[in-house]
C-alpha cells in the first residue's frame, strides 16, 4: 500500500487538506446530511498522522457548523452542509479566479464578450479533449 502522507500536498497544512477531502466528499454526495464521517481514529490510521493533526481539521468543520458532534456516538454531516460548501466555494472562486481574471482583462483591454468568447473556445476544447 502505497504511503497516503505522499498524497498530501506540502505547500498546505495537513489539518486542512483532511478538512478539504471531508468537504469534498460532502460536495460530492459521498457523504449526505446526517451521515456519519470517519472517527478521529479511523482518519489517524488511514492517514497515517498524528491524531493533533486530524483534530484541529475536524475541529474547523465543527465551527463552520459542517459537522455536528453526538456525544458518545460520532460526528455527522449538519444540515444544509452542502449548500454552504458550495456558497463558501462559489465566493473562493470568485476572489482566487474571477476577479484576478478580470483585473488581468483590463490590463490587457478584452472586453466583456472577449472575455466570454475565450471561455467558451476553452470550455469546447475541453469537451473535445474528453
């Protein structure tokens, strides 16, 4: 079995990078509203991390009300997590993607349906690549 620490991405914390493939899997349907996540435990072995480490992760997906905990019995995905995922993300994307986009587009004075034609040649290509 290959050494899933590789997997990880050096360039960000690996709290946060466990936090993203949680919310990916919620993003995904892996895991609906009310499912249950995997244990600390579960995470600590599979990861093969530190049990610190998974906790502050798990830890911001409780404060971002993502997952709830039951006492005694594990953590679960909250409702409506989803929807604030995709929220959360359509606003990252904007600020990481658009806007530096359009600031590049002015600078280089493409207008609106410059802009529009070069996603949509980009978005044919894709198809055509698939």
């Amino acid at each position: 079995m290959a050494d899933l620490r590789k997997s990880f991405d050096d360039k960000k914390p690996i709290f946060l990078q466990i936090k993203d493939r949680i919310t990916d899997q919620i993003v995904n349907d892996q895991l609906k509203e009310h499912d249950q996540i995997p244990s600390t435990n579960q995470l600590v072995q599979f990861y093969k991390v530190n049990h610190i480490t998974v906790s502050k992760g798990i830890n911001l997906l409780v404060d971002e009300e993502i997952v709830y905990k039951k006492r005694g019995v594990g953590m679960f995905v909250a409702e409506g997590a989803k929807e604030r995922l995709i929220e959360q993300r359509k606003r990252a994307f904007a600020d990481d993607f658009v806007l530096p986009m359009i600031e590049e587009a002015k600078k280089l004075r493409l207008s609106d349906e410059d802009i529009t034609h070069l996603i949509q040649d980009l978005k044919g290509r894709d198809r055509n690549d698939h």
